[in-house]
C-alpha cells in the first residue's frame, strides 16, 4: 500500500513566503505603502496581484523575477528529505498544495532539480502577460467559510484521493506536511491512520494544540518537526513499520 505525502510550499518546503521573497525585486527591496497596507484578510491573491503590477510598472522582468525567486533558501533538511522520497517513489505519491503560485514554485522545485518528484502541484495559475507582467487566478472555486476565497487545501486534498492515482482506501496513510492557518481546514479531516506533521513554532502547531486544549482534537495523528531530516526520520521508521 502506498502513503501519501501533502506538502505546504512556503515555510515549509522553503524557508521563506515566496511572495514576499519577491518584493526583493522592487526598487529599494519595499513596497510602497499605499499596496503594502491594502491587504485585506482572505484576498491575498488581489493583493499579490497589485504587488506583481507595481512590480511590472517599476521595470521588472521576468529574467530579474526568476533569478530572485531561484535564490529562496529550503528549508533545513529538506533536501535530504526530498532526495529520500525520490529514491522510494514507488511508496510514496507526493503533492504540494500550496497558496504560493505556479510560476514561483515551478522556478524554484526545477532550480534545485527536484521537480519530478511531486506527482501534482495544486495552486494559484500565473502567467506573465503580452506586456511582461505577472498575473495571478484564484486556485479554484470553493464553498468553505473557513477558508481564503481563492483556495481550500481540504477540497484539493478530496478531490485528489477521490480521483488521484491511487484511490483512497489504498494508501495506509496520508502524511500532511505544512505550517499555516490555511492548513488547518484539510489537517482537521484527517482519519485516525493518517498523521499531520506540523512545523514547530508555526501557526498550525499552535492552532492545532489550542483545539485540543478545547477537548476538539484533531482525529489524525500529530508528530511536529523543525527539520526535514526529522520528517525523513519518521518516513523510514514507517516505511520499515
């Protein structure tokens, strides 16, 4: 039987928030406050949208982007963590879904030649325009009102073992791998076989410890990390099972 693996992208995969490790891009490394502060909560998309607009209008371009982007560091471990699963790709399907967009997390993954691994990457479609500018699309269409307008991590999870490569009732386990608020809606739908692993000191980690302090326990196993090389660990213990 196969595991599955799910992976947040930013703080997670890398190190950093790959949309504001672009801003490095704009004149002086800063936004102006006018677009910095016009964030509204559950519209990063729009938001990112002005941002790659201020960006396109300062002279930017996609060779300055793509460089920029390519130097994001991984996070620690991950590498190695990533060079494992490349080397069990018959235990393991692996997919990100992530908030970040395409075209950052395609540059990035082929930079460091580690692309192939990942069987889907589910995220905001981007595209740079006939006039060199970056755009971005909400995910998909969704109905949760727990989640950002553009993306719910939950409904992507589903749809993906309802109709992914391996139908659901045949992988032993489904490992989520993230960070963020976002990743609490597809955490909390997790069966008592699969396991979450959020990153220590990250809002997940918190969010899920105060439910179960609220006697609202997430039903998944919860094993936290703080390295890839943790998380490598834990896979070859499970694998060895």
């Amino acid at each position: 039987m196969k595991l599955l693996l799910v992976f947040d992208f930013d703080h997670t995969i890398v190190d950093e928030n790959s949309d504001t490790w672009v801003v490095k891009c704009a004149p002086a490394s800063k936004l102006p406050d006018g677009i910095k502060h016009s964030y509204k909560k559950g519209y990063w998309t729009e938001y990112m949208g002005r941002v790659f607009r201020y960006l396109g209008d300062s002279g930017v371009k996609e060779e300055d982007m793509k460089r920029t982007m390519t130097t994001i560091p991984f996070t620690a471990g991950m590498k190695d963590l990533l060079d494992f699963i490349g080397k069990h790709k018959d235990i393991f399907d692996c997919i990100i879904i992530s908030d970040s967009n395409a075209i950052f997390i395609d540059w990035i993954l082929k930079a460091s030649n580690v692309s192939q691994l990942f069987d889907e990457v589910f995220t905001n479609p981007a595209s740079f325009d006939g006039g060199g500018y970056l755009t971005v699309q909400n995910c998909h269409i969704h109905d949760c009102a727990k989640c950002p307008i553009n993306l719910c991590k939950r409904k992507i999870l589903e749809e993906f073992v309802e109709n992914g490569l391996t139908p659901r009732g045949e992988y032993s386990h489904i490992i989520y791998i993230g960070d963020g608020g976002n990743d609490l809606c597809p955490v909390m739908h997790l069966k008592k076989n699969d396991i979450v692993m959020p990153r220590h000191g990250y809002m997940l980690e918190n969010m899920i410890s105060q439910l179960s302090h609220n006697l609202v326990p997430v039903e998944a196993s919860v094993i936290n990390w703080s390295s890839g090389t943790e998380i490598l660990d834990y896979l070859e213990l499970l694998i060895k099972g």
